[in-house]
C-alpha cells in the first residue's frame, strides 16, 4: 500500500520506517523534512494549502493518508490556542477533502479526555482539559464524517532520541539524557500515563490500516504509572542514581496543564484481527531496551 503520512517528526518517521520493513511504500509530507526522515522518502508539503494537499494526494499515488500534523506542546498550545485549533482543524478539513474515497487514520491523543477517570476507552465521553485536547478533538469530529476514516488514540508516546537533538520531543528521551549527564529530573507524582513505545505505535497504526468500520480505536501502554516513578525507573535502567529524580505536584511545573490521568485503555483493538497479534510492551520492557541504546549513544 502507497500511504502518505502528513508529518514528518518523531511519531510520522517511525510510522514510516515500520512500514517500509513491512512492504509498504509510504511517502512522508510536511513543510520541511524532519530530522526523523532520514532515508524515507519525502515530499514538501503545506497541509494548510488545500490545492496543495490535493496535488500531492495525488502525485504520490495515495492509497491511504496517515494524519500526524499539528502542534503537539501543550504549554505551547495553551499560550497560542488559536494557532493551535487553525493549525489542527485546518489540516483535517484539507486531508479529508482531499483523501476521497482512501482510506484515513488520525493519530489522536489522550488529551481530549479531562483526566478525570484513571483510565478511559472508546466509551468515555470527551472533555477536554487544555487547548491541544480541544485542537484535536476538533480534528478528529472532521475525521468522523469520512468514508473510511480511523482516529487512533494514543497515549504518551516515548522512544529514543539523539543527544544532538534540537530538543528532546518525549520524557524518555529528556528523562534519560539529563540522567546520564548527572543533572536532576524534577517531575510530578500525581500525574499518570500509559506511555507506548514508538515503535509500538507504529506497529499498530501500520495494522490500524487494514482495519475497517472502526471509526475510533484507542491505544495505550499495558501499565499505569506516574512520571515520577516512570523517571525513577529509566534513572535505574541506566545505572543512574534514582535520587537525581524529584517528584513534586504536578501544578509546581510544566506539567500543570497536562490532565491528572492521561491514560488510555481499549474495548476493541484487541479485537481486530489485524491488531490481535502485534505486541504492546511495559514500561520496563521499553525503558530496558532505550536505555541500552543512550547508554551506548552516550559512550559513542
């Protein structure tokens, strides 16, 4: 399948790479080519521009369009809510429009919920808690008046970055790299996710594709944790002293504008035959193979 992913970051990349190991032949598309894109290929894109997004739909071929666009910092979107809601809502309507009959996925986010319940599925109504939650739940209400359109949820997206890095895009990465340079990591205690390595987010968007007449699924890591124990745990994969860790309330930090839970279970992604078989990891099963991989960047 010929797929065009919108978005060329961190989670757009691997979605990419992963399909390239399966056979396919996905194209990434965003303004400028993100450090992820490596060797995939890319083509310029201004997803904002509805001409734009048609010509490339169709010079790439599209079978399918995967949505990975928008403003993703919460603190920023908060600041800027009305970037944050043009630039989501925008880049749905074009994609839609575009994509016709193809088949579409929306990576969604655990925002759109107010952190209120400790865990929530494709039952739980939607209320957002911050700008970003109300950017996507936006985009995904334009994704549901689609031909065959899929937005996949997910909760907090983890996986390893190079030191080099402009800036760290997950709290694995931020977490791991201020560890082994002996720097403290300040978090909240209160403050809870069900974090998915990326890979495994690509993996499960690449089977999301082949699924159909599921309009919305969720995905989430099989463990509950607080970053504060989330940090404590990568600090004592790499060999770092878990006293670097500071836990605090979450309304001290940056992370006062993330929901109290920001968890996602699924009633029926399980379910599908095309997503039964592919391997969610723990926390742990994650943080153990990273922290292989900075402990061995670090040493480079």
């Amino acid at each position: 399948m010929r797929t065009l992913i919108v978005g060329s970051g961190f989670v757009g990349g691997a979605v990419a790479a992963h399909l390239t190991r399966v056979g396919g032949a996905p194209v990434l598309a965003s303004r400028q080519p993100g450090a992820a894109v490596g060797a995939q290929p890319w083509t310029e894109l201004d997803v904002t521009d509805p001409a734009a997004c048609a010509r490339v739909v169709r010079e790439v071929s599209a079978e399918a369009l995967v949505l990975v666009h928008g403003p993703s910092d919460v603190t920023w979107c908060d600041a800027h809510p009305a970037e944050a809601m043009a630039g989501h809502l925008q880049a749905a309507r074009n994609i839609v429009a575009a994509a016709g009959d193809r088949r579409l996925v929306l990576i969604s986010t655990d925002n759109v919920f107010d952190g209120t319940s400790a865990v929530c599925d494709e039952t739980t109504a939607t209320a957002p808690h911050n700008a970003y939650g109300r950017a996507k739940l936006a985009a995904e209400q334009v994704f549901a008046g689609a031909a065959d359109a899929t937005v996949l949820r997910v909760s907090l997206v983890y996986g390893w970055e190079p030191p080099e890095s402009a800036k760290w895009l997950n709290f694995f990465a931020s977490c791991a790299h201020r560890l082994l340079a002996g720097g403290a990591v300040t978090v909240p205690y209160d403050q809870w996710t069900t974090p998915v390595l990326v890979d495994d987010v690509a993996a499960v968007t690449s089977a999301v594709l082949a699924v159909r007449d599921r309009p919305l699924l969720h995905l989430g890591g099989p463990q509950r944790i607080s970053r504060a124990d989330w940090a404590t745990l990568i600090a004592q994969e790499l060999g770092a002293d878990p006293a670097l860790v500071v836990a605090e309330p979450r309304a001290h930090g940056r992370y006062a504008g993330r929901p109290e839970n920001s968890c996602l279970t699924s009633s029926l992604l399980g379910r599908e035959p095309a997503t039964a078989g592919v391997p969610v990891r723990d926390v742990r099963a994650g943080a153990r193979l990273l922290c292989e991989q900075a402990v061995w960047g670090s040493r480079a």
